[in-house]
C-alpha cells in the first residue's frame, strides 16, 4: 500500500494507538472503517485514526474483507510457527 506523502497535523499518542489496537482485536470482524472509528473508546480525531489505520494496515496487523469490515489478523505466534518450518520458504517483498 503505497502512500504519497501528505502533511499530517496530528500524529497519534502510543496510548491512542494501542487503544485503537486493542478495539480491533475485541472487535474483529464487526465494524468498517467509519463505524469502528465512531465506536471507539476515546475520541479521536480522524486524520489521527486515518494515520493508525494506515500504520496497522501497511504492517500487516489489520485486514479488510470483502466487504469492508476490519479485522484484526496479527498473530505472532502463528508467524513464529510457519518461520520455524524447514520445509516452507519465504519470499522477499519486490
């Protein structure tokens, strides 16, 4: 997911973003993009939750089905699994 630069006003606290994080995780699956960011525990500015939503998507942590609802798909362990598997290889990114 390329992104142009764009000048951001607000850039997130660590707490917003892993307030964000943790209601993605507790919701998985329920809302899309504009409700979840309504339906958040704090308010939040939308640039600033459009800045953690980019951030959550470009490093693989969030998903969006097909028809638009965010889930959270991030899971360490299950990585470290598949890393670990001598009969999978692994591609780098072009």
């Amino acid at each position: 997911m390329a992104k142009t630069r764009t000048q951001i006003l607000h850039y997130p606290r660590l707490d917003t973003v892993l307030m964000v994080e943790k209601f993605i995780k507790e919701t998985s699956g329920e809302f899309k993009k504009r409700s979840l960011w309504e339906k958040l525990p704090k308010k939040t500015m939308y640039q600033t939750f459009q800045v953690i939503f980019d951030y959550l998507a470009e490093s693989g942590k969030i998903g969006i089905d097909g028809e638009g609802h965010i889930c959270w798909i991030w899971n360490p362990k299950l990585v470290q699994k598949y890393i670990n598997r001598d009969d999978l290889s692994w591609r780098k990114k072009k």
